[in-house]
C-alpha cells in the first residue's frame, strides 16, 4: 500500500470491542514505529506508557471520556530536559512526541487496528493517577484497539479543507 493511500485509510476510532484485547505482536509493532520516529538531533526525549491491565485502563477511563471502550491505551509525555532546545529557547519535546503519536495511528491503521489520539483528558488527573510520568510533560493519550462491528468514520473524517485553502506556493 502507498503511503497515501495508508494515510487515506486512517480513521478516528470512537467505538471499540472491548471483548477483543490487541495482540502482543501487534502491540509490539506500534512500539516499534515509535521508536522509528524523527526527533529533534534525535534526542527521543518522550517516554511512552501501555496502558493495558484493568487497573490501568480504569484510571485512563477516569481521565478521558474519549477512550471509547478501548482495550488499551498509549500515554505520551516527553522530558523538557531530554529535548533538543533551540536557540531561542523553544524546546522541541511536544512536537517528538507529536510525530510519534502519528506513527501510533498510522499502523494502528496499517496492522487492521482503530485509534484515537486523545487530547481532552484531564492531564492533573492523569498525573495525580500516574505518578510514573512525573518529571514528564504530557502530550496525548492514544486509544487502541479493533473497532466494534457499527464503528464509522465521523462526518468530520471527509470535511478536509482543500488545498488551495492550506497551501501557499511562494
Ligand atoms: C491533537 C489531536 C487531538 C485530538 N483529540 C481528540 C479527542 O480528545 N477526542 C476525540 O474523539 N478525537 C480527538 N482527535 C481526533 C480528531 O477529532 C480527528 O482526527 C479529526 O476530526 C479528523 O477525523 P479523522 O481522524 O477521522 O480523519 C484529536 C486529533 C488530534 C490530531
């Protein structure tokens, strides 16, 4: 499959079978196209937790209403000291950890799996719930797992803008 058309084919995920747990290969998988992602100078400054016990995925249920009864979920948070900081003074943490969140989605989308990137959450919650990420700032949740049977992209998926209206040749 082309880039594209693996692109095309990703859809948010809002309803989940929540009987079919992801298998460990696939899981897996997803952790290695994290790992495969760009960084600034390649510093890799974010950490991510696989939220996959009952307990887990009863706290990420108590932060978000947005996991959609997903049977797993990835947390994503970087190290603002791990990060490259450029000259100005921007650190680059949010956007490592945003490139890695989009190789979640694509192969969840490439392995048959739905996903969610998850940014309403409550992120004190999330911290107070998971100690583990202090230290770390967070920048997504990610829900995963096979769709249910009714599952469908939303209106939203096909309202893209046209690209006269976000592309300015100069
Ligand atoms: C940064 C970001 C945050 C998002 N947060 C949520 C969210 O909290 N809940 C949700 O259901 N979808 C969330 N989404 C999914 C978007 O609503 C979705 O990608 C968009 O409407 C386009 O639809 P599509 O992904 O099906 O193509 C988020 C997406 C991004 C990139």
């Amino acid at each position: 499959m082309s880039f594209l058309d693996m692109a095309k084919a990703r859809w948010t995920c809002r309803d989940y079978d929540p009987a079919k747990p992801v298998e460990q290969e696939k899981i897996d998988a997803i952790l290695q196209a994290i790992a495969l992602a760009p960084t600034a100078k390649n510093f890799q400054p974010f950490r991510v937790w696989v939220a996959q016990s009952d307990e887990a995925m009863e706290k990420v249920r108590q932060v978000t209403p947005c996991s959609y009864g997903a049977p797993l979920a990835f947390i994503i948070a970087y190290s603002a000291d791990e990060a490259f900081l450029r000259g100005d003074g921007k650190n680059f943490g949010e956007i490592d950890a945003s490139i890695a969140g989009t190789h979640i989605i694509l192969e969840a989308s490439d392995l048959g799996l739905g996903s969610t990137w998850i940014g309403a959450y409550d992120a004190a919650k999330l911290h107070e719930l998971f100690p583990e990420l202090e230290g770390y700032v967070d920048v997504a949740l990610f829900a995963v797992g096979y769709p249910s049977a009714s599952a469908q992209p939303s209106p939203k998926h096909s309202a893209s803008k046209s690209l006269d209206d976000i592309v300015t040749f100069i």
